[in-house]
C-alpha cells in the first residue's frame, strides 16, 4: 500500500506530537513508513461503510430503544 508524500509528512507530524520529540528523533523513516503503512492497512480493514439499507434497520432500532425509555 502506497501513501502520499503529503499524507506521510501529515503522519511524521502526527506522530511526533503524539509520541514526543526526543522518541520520535529515534524513529527512522522506515519505523515511520511501515507504522503509516500498518495504519492504513488496519483502517482499510475495519473500515466498511454503511449501506443505506443498514443505516433506515439500526435508525428504526435505535428510535425504538429510545422510545422505551
């Protein structure tokens, strides 16, 4: 899987505010392309988007769990 020039320096960005300057200075750019690249690849994953179908079942579900309350 590919990611972009912008999107990986968007990542890098990322993950040094989350991770702090002095571990993220350790981390190669290898460590980060492979850490952006399993990211994507577990987002792909689990990511499935909801039909329209789903969507009007669970709606109607969640309004009647609602109502008996």
């Amino acid at each position: 899987m590919q990611i972009s020039e912008k999107r990986f320096l968007e990542f890098k960005e990322l993950m040094r505010k989350k991770v702090g300057e002095e571990r993220y200075s350790k981390m190669t750019e290898q460590e980060l392309l492979a850490s952006a690249t399993a990211l994507l690849t577990m987002i792909k994953t689990i990511y499935k988007p909801i039909t329209k179908e789903d969507y009007e079942k669970y709606s109607k579900k969640a309004e009647n769990l609602r109502n008996q309350v």
